[in-house]
C-alpha cells in the first residue's frame, strides 16, 4: 500500500513541476488572445461611433430642409337638410301607432305592427298637410 501511495506521489509531483518555459509561452499566448480581443472590441466600438456620427449628420441636414405648404382649397359645408313634417309625422306617428296597436290588441306584434304602419300613414299625411300650408 505504500508503494502505491508513493507512486502516486511521484506521478504528481511530475506533473506538477512543468518546464517554465513552456509555463511562459501559455501566459504569452494568454495574453496575445486578450490583447486581440480587446482590439475586437475597440473595432467594434469605432465602427457604431462612426454610424452614430453619420447618423447626427443626416438628422441635421434632415432638419434643415424647408417646406412650403400651399393652402387647402376651401371645402363648403352645405347646412344640414332638415327633417320634412311629413317625414317626421310619419315617425311619431308609427310610434305611436306600434305602442297603441300593442296595448290594445290581444296578439302584441301583430297589433304594434299593424298600429304602426296606421299612425305611419296618418303621420305622414297629417305632416304633408302641415308643410304645404307652411309654404302659402
């Protein structure tokens, strides 16, 4: 058992001891691969500093540029067309009619509808009477 434990001992202990010029050339070569790296980064870095510049330099030209607006025609609003009396007098009246058909027939729809196309026709006709005498 102490041979083992000897051997193991030596193995590791040769292992251990390198050759310090080797050692050296891992730390130069460790070295040389930050160093490029570092110069990686700092292209990098100088090529979005250069397109940010570039950048400024088209906002500002950008901003320099003048528009001339021309005026927009002149839209004319029409006034709004009011309701006829006839059109009006049919609505209420076809409202009216539906609400009276209802609450008097014994079948519901079937009297607001019929009570709405009287009070629509009556409506109507009681509102054209208005506008021509409106006209005189």
């Amino acid at each position: 058992m102490k041979k083992i434990i000897v051997a193991m001992l030596t193995i590791g202990m040769v292992v251990a001891c390198k050759n310090p010029e080797q050692v050296n050339k891992e730390v130069e070569a460790a070295k040389v691969a930050t160093i490029d790296s570092m110069k990686q980064a700092q292209e990098k870095q100088r090529i979005i500093d250069s397109m940010q510049q570039i950048n400024e330099l088209n906002q500002s030209v950008e901003k320099e540029v003048v528009v001339q607006q021309t005026a927009a025609p002149a839209t004319t609003t029409q006034p709004r067309k009011k309701w006829s009396g006839a059109a009006k007098g049919a609505v209420i009246g076809a409202g009216v009619g539906a609400v009276t058909g209802a609450i008097v027939s014994k079948k519901k729809g079937e009297g607001a509808i019929i009570g709405g196309l009287a009070g629509a026709g009556v409506g109507a006709g009681t509102g054209a009477i208005i506008d021509d005498s409106k006209k005189k």
